[in-house]
C-alpha cells in the first residue's frame, strides 16, 4: 500500500495529484500588501498550500560581522548573515492576518519554523502542518519539538546525505510525528537541472518509505514536471509577483503564470501515469477500422485459388488480420468477388491442411 498523509483535509501521496506549495519566502520585500497579494495569486493560480518561513535575524544567526558570517559570491553577495535575514525575516506581526487571509481564500497556509519560539508562534495560529528547511534538517532538537505537536511535517533535504536523512527521520518519528513525507532538493539559488539527478527520487522512496516530493529551485517548470514521473507527489517552488521585484529570492521565484502552469501540467503527468494496462483505450475505439487488414486486389471467379498477387495489407480494417496472410493464400473463394472486397473467412474454402483458430479475427 502507497503511503500517505494529509494536510487540511487534503490527502498527499501516488494515489493523488501532486500537492503543489508556492513558497512565499522572502518575496514580501518588506511590504505586508505584497504577501497578501502573493497569497491570493497563489490561490488563483491553483496551488495547494502556501508556505511561509517562521524566524528573525535573531533567532537564526548572530549580529557579527566577522568572516564566518559574511556571505560571499552569488546573490546575496557582501551581506553578512544577520543583514540578509533582517532583510529577509517575515515579520512575526504579520503571521496572524496572513493566516486570517489565507483562511479567507481557501487556501492552505503553513510555515517553516527556525527555532522552537517560531513553532510556539505557529501553534498558536494553529498551522496545520510544518515544513523544516534543508538547512535545518541537521537540527534534530528542533525536529523533535516540531514533531511533538502531532502535525503532519515535511523535511527538505538539501544538502544531507543518507544517513543524515535517515537521522532526521528518525528524530521525527520520536518526536511523536506520524504523517511524514521528504522532499529531494538541491540547496543551490537558482540550482541547475543537471545537479537534479532526479532518479534519486524513487531510490528515497524505496529507501526510506516515505512519500516524497520535489523542491525546485531551477528556473522553470520542466525539472519539477519531469519529477511527477519519477514518483513525486509534492512540488514546492518559490513564488513571486514579479521576478524582477529585487527582493532576496524574486530572481529565482515563478512568477504567477508560471505557477499556474505547473499546478496545470504536473496534474496532467500525473494523470498521464495512469496504470498498467495493454488494454485498448476509449479514445482508440473508433481507430480500430483504421487498422491493416487482408484485401483483395483483384476480381476473383468461385472456385478461384488466391495467390500472392490477388490480396494485400492495406488500411481500413475490415478484412482478417494481416497474420493470417498464409493461411489464406492457396485458398479459395467460395463465390465471386470485386477488387477492393475485404478478404473475410466465410467466403473462403481451405484445404484440409488449413486450419484456422480465429475465423473472424480483424
């Protein structure tokens, strides 16, 4: 039996659509209006859940500006920690009437939390779920307290190996988690498809026994729909109003129409995935006469022997099955028949070394 868990009703596993999360992240940019707004798209867009991120400056890193805490290269290039994540930090003010807005809309709202006053936070606007970051799935203390609140977790696991993996696993299941599920991630931003290596996917089901998911941090949707086939069955991606908004997270996010496309199309990879099956589909029925079939090429007396040049496989099909081909040459026909006249058994008379299993079969 395939697992599975459920958020808000919703049910998330290989049985299901994939449960798409639009990542808020960062892309408020400072402006409550902004993650209100964001959160509305999300819905508009057909995601599931929106995610938000629980923390501030202080409760995530150190005021210090000496050279272990100063970022260097890449997008946030020459900050130190403590001014990316002030920068960066969702306002604990605002969780509440982002909670109240999301509720509004119908749309799932759940939060990572970076340390245990976050998971306080979030109890008390009662999250029904809870995401750790790759970056914190080597904080098992704080996967424990997470897990001890009996919700349904997610844990991303950028950057882990196995056996970190199975550690945080593990401190989940202590905590008293029961609905579990991981997300593969490559904690690259942007990432590039190539560092996917997607296939890893249905190695961490087997491995792991979990339900898992994908966390996209490439710049469109083909890696995140290409991972619906592999066996994910929840997609999350940053998402934002507009790329070029300037914000910490803005140039690697989907923008609205994108999100909607891939809550689109990886329900439609899903859907595509179907079962196994050699049956013919609905949607052949009415090709089958369309099929090759034996037809005489000839006008033919009764009595006459067939031979090589007085039938072919051509389309439509309504004659017998171009299988049958030697069993119908050196036959006769039993009455007269024009050119373009499907070869049918009954109208034949075989010799007694013939011998036909299927006298109708097309």
């Amino acid at each position: 039996m395939n697992p599975r868990i459920s958020i808000a009703g919703r049910q998330i596993g290989l049985d299901y659509p994939p449960y798409i999360i639009a990542e808020l992240s960062a892309n408020h940019n400072g402006r409550l209006e902004t993650a209100l707004k964001i959160i509305e798209e999300a819905k508009k867009a057909g995601a599931d859940a929106i995610k938000l991120q629980t923390y501030t400056a202080d409760t995530i890193t150190l005021n210090c500006d000496s050279e272990e805490f100063q970022i260097h290269g890449g997008l946030w290039d020459g900050k130190t920690l403590y001014q990316l994540y002030q920068e960066a930090h969702m306002p604990w003010e605002w969780h509440k009437p982002l909670f109240e807005h999301a509720r509004k809309h119908e749309i799932t709202i759940f939060s990572s939390p970076f340390d245990n006053t976050a998971v306080d936070l979030l109890e008390d606007l009662n999250a029904p779920a809870y995401k750790i970051a790759s970056f914190e799935a080597v904080d098992l203390p704080l996967i424990k307290y997470v897990a001890s609140t009996g919700k349904p977790m997610i844990i991303s696991t950028g950057m882990a190996d196995a056996e970190e993996i199975q550690e945080a696993i593990d401190a989940a299941r202590d905590g008293g988690c029961k609905e579990l599920a991981i997300l593969h991630c490559v904690s690259g931003y942007p990432a590039p498809a190539e560092d996917y290596n997607l296939r890893t996917i249905p190695d961490m089901m087997q491995r792991f026994g979990l339900i898992t998911g994908l966390s996209d941090h490439t710049l469109d949707n083909s890696t995140a729909i290409a991972s619906v086939v592999l066996g994910a069955s929840i997609i999350e991606k940053h998402f934002t109003l507009d790329r070029n908004g300037g914000g910490p997270d803005d140039s690697f996010s989907l923008e609205p129409s994108e999100l909607r496309a891939l809550c689109r199309d990886s329900k439609t990879a899903w859907s595509a995935l179907g079962e196994v099956s050699y049956s013919r589909k609905s949607s052949e029925q009415g090709n089958v006469k369309f099929r090759r079939s034996l037809y005489f090429i000839k006008d033919m007396k009764a009595g006459e022997i067939i031979t090589a040049d007085a039938i072919k496989s051509v389309r439509p099909g309504f004659g017998c099955a171009p299988k049958y081909l030697e069993n119908v040459l050196g036959s006769r026909v039993k009455s007269n028949v024009e050119a373009h006249a499907p070869v049918i058994f009954d109208g034949l008379s075989f010799f007694s070394d013939k011998h036909i299993e299927d006298g109708g079969d097309r």
